[in-house]
C-alpha cells in the first residue's frame, strides 16, 4: 500500500498543528503562575490589616500597664507573641511562595538573597513549625487561664497541639527521606 505525497503533507501539517497547540498551552499554564501574585498581593493587604489590628493590641496593653496583675500581662504579651509569629508566617509564605512559583527576585545580591534558599519542602517545615510554635503560645494561655475552661476542653487543646507536633515532626522526616532520595 502506498502512500501518496498529499497523505504525507498533510500528516506533517497536522504534526506541526499539534506542536503549536502543545507550545500555546505550555505558555498558558506557566504564564497562569502570574495569577498567584493576586494571593501574594491579598497577604500583603491582611498583614497591614493584621499590623493596625497589633498596634490597637499594644495600645491596649500600655494603657493597661499598670491594672494588669502579672498573670494579665504575661497573657497579654503572648498574644503579642502570637501576633508576631503570624505575621512572620504571613511573610514568610508570601515571599517563599513569590520566589518559588512566580519570579525569582532581581535584588537577588542584597537584602533578600537569603530567599532562594527557601525551597517548597523547607517552606513546609518552616510553616509547620510556625504553627507549632503559634499552637503553643495559644496552649500555655490556655493553661495560664485553665479555670476558664473545663477539663475537656483543655483536654482537646492539648489534642489539637499534639496533632500539630506530630505532623511537623512527620514533615520533617519526610523530607528528610526525600532529600536523601534526591542525592542518590
């Protein structure tokens, strides 16, 4: 059977049709990474509503210096505390995540060179033990509080840090196998 020069144009016409459209969607789906820079932007956005929400915190909290006892004021500046590692997790997310999925950052030499080195697993781990650490500033004022809460509820405080812990620890094992995977 014999294949004329018509059939053999066209199957190459088609070829090239078909690469096309490969290269088209190719450039659409990395082009829609730029559609995360609207997240990144709305982050920016609550962490200055975050910030106003801190400074009315702390004014609170100068205002009160001297009713508080000592319990009220160590409460109060872990909730400070708190603030500041959420907004940190805040920053860190919008910053690891801009790097690592939409451009790398032209000031690559000054002050945010230490930002390449902040890959998907690590960002992970990083955000996981943040929420740790955020998980056990909320837990301890629980406990300052404790005659707040009944035995269930601390009992299921304590539950939900736990399950924080072990999955940052399960995290940080896995890509720890991981990593050795990749050097092999």
């Amino acid at each position: 059977m014999a294949i004329d020069a018509k059939t053999v144009v066209f199957a190459l016409e088609m070829l090239n049709i078909m690469k096309s459209l490969e290269l088209l969607v190719e450039r659409i789906i990395l082009s829609s990474r730029w559609l995360l820079v609207i997240f990144y932007l709305g982050l920016v956005a609550a962490l200055a509503l975050y910030g106003i929400s801190f400074a009315f915190k702390l004014f609170k909290i100068a205002s009160m210096v001297f009713v508080y006892d000592d319990a009220q004021m160590i409460l109060a500046m872990l909730g400070l505390i708190d603030a500041a590692l959420v907004a940190s997790l805040i920053v860190m997310v919008m910053i690891s995540g801009y790097e690592n999925f939409v451009s790398r950052f032209d000031e690559g030499d000054a002050e945010v060179s230490f930002l390449g080195k902040l890959d998907s697993g690590s960002l992970k781990i990083k955000v996981a033990s943040s929420i740790v650490a955020i998980s056990s500033i909320h837990l301890l004022q629980i406990f300052l509080n404790a005659q707040q809460y009944s035995s269930e509820q601390l009992m299921w405080a304590t539950i939900i840090h736990l399950a924080f812990v072990v999955s940052a620890v399960l995290l940080g094992y896995l890509e720890q196998i991981m990593t050795a995977l990749k050097k092999k």
